[in-house]
C-alpha cells in the first residue's frame, strides 16, 4: 500500500511538473511563435535542455503535448458553441466563430502549431528534423473526427450517417483551416463578415436535417 501512495505521489508530482513546463513553452510561444526553440522553453522554464528533453523526448514531443494541450481547449470550446441555445444558423455561425476567435487571440500559438520557422535552414526544427506538416496534420485529422462525433451525436443524418458525419466533420475543418490561415495572413475582411460568408457556404444540407430529438437544429 505504501509503494503505491508513493507512485501516485510520483505521478502526480510529474504530471504537475510537466503542466508547468508546458506553461512555461505556452509564454515562448506567444512570445516567439514558430521560432520559439527548446533552449528558450528551458530558460523559461529555468531548467536545462536535458532536464526538457526528458519530459518530452525532443521538439516533437513537446509540439505534440502542445497540440493536444490547445486542441482540447478548442474542441471543448466548440462543443460549447454548437450546444449553445440558439437558432440552427447561428449556431453554425457561432461554431466556425469560435474557431476563428482561437486563432486571432493567440495568432503565435497557432503559427507555431501550422507553420514552420521562417529561417528554416538555421531553426531548430532543420537541426532537429522537425517537419511541422508531418506534425499537423494529425491534429487536423483529430480536429475533423472529433467534430464528425459531435455532428453524429446531434444530427440525425439517416442510414450511412456515420460515415456522412466524417466526411462533414473533415470537410469543415478543412475549410476553417485553409480559410482562417489565408484570413489571419491577409485580413481582406472582418471576422464577422468571414463567418456570414463560410456559414453561406456550409448551409445546403445544414438547413434541412434534424437534431437528433426530431426538432429542425444542429
């Protein structure tokens, strides 16, 4: 009993360790955005590189924890923004709002997540074999099967629903990604008015199925 208190100890005071060197990696990266580098998370941090990379393996690693860190924030936010009590459109509206909302708040959290550094052939990532495509796309990946459940659970989409809810969930991350990076690159248009346009887009079939409980809703 007593050997295993401690490894729960244990466990929890790594766990706890790790929270605060994601933290200290969250202030580089808002701070450097894709140039941030592991030498600058472990000063931040006020550790050395080692002590770093034996928390997370390598710059790898860290991304993943990172991603996972963000893309859990984000889908609970967009959970929310689709079970929120309102009218179909709007709630269409306020899904691909809080998506863009995300990334316009922490523009360097989401450059370091999508894009590589700069100066590739002197950044860390080069050193290191960092390839942050390799790397997100995954999380994309993860992003449209996640949103593909939630339709799934609240839309009755009829036979061969599953499969329709993956290729909806898939397609609309796909569309808020490439639509939000040439919107937060560019800035051609208000936020609002990017949203009013995407929902414009999404709304054919998005108009005319049914929540789940029979009742016209996503």
């Amino acid at each position: 009993m007593e050997t295993t208190t401690q490894q729960t100890d244990q466990q929890r005071s790594a766990d706890q360790r790790r929270r605060e060197l994601l933290e200290a990696a969250d202030r580089v990266v808002l701070r450097n955005g894709p140039q941030a580098s592991m030498n600058a998370i472990a000063a931040e941090a006020g550790i050395t590189k080692p002590i770093l990379y034996r928390h997370f393996g390598d710059k790898g690693g860290l991304y993943r924890a990172l991603a996972k860190r963000h893309t859990d924030a984000l889908l609970d936010a967009l959970r929310a923004a689709v079970d929120a009590p309102a009218d179909r459109r709007e709630r269409v509206e306020n899904t691909l709002d809080t998506y863009l909302a995300a990334i316009e708040a922490r523009p360097q959290v989401y450059r370091f997540l999508m894009h590589p550094a700069e100066d590739s052939q002197q950044s860390e990532h080069s050193e290191q074999g960092f390839d942050v495509g390799r790397h997100s796309a995954p999380l994309l990946r993860r992003l449209g099967e996640e949103l593909a459940k939630v339709i799934e659970d609240r839309v009755d989409l009829g036979p061969g629903g599953s499969e329709l809810a993956r290729v909806w969930g898939h397609g609309i991350v796909g569309m808020m990604h490439a639509a939000g990076d040439w919107w937060l690159g560019e800035r051609p248009c208000s936020r609002e008015q990017l949203v009013r346009s995407l929902t414009d887009l999404l709304w054919g079939m998005l108009a005319e199925v049914k929540d789940r409980d029979g009742s016209p809703g996503f």
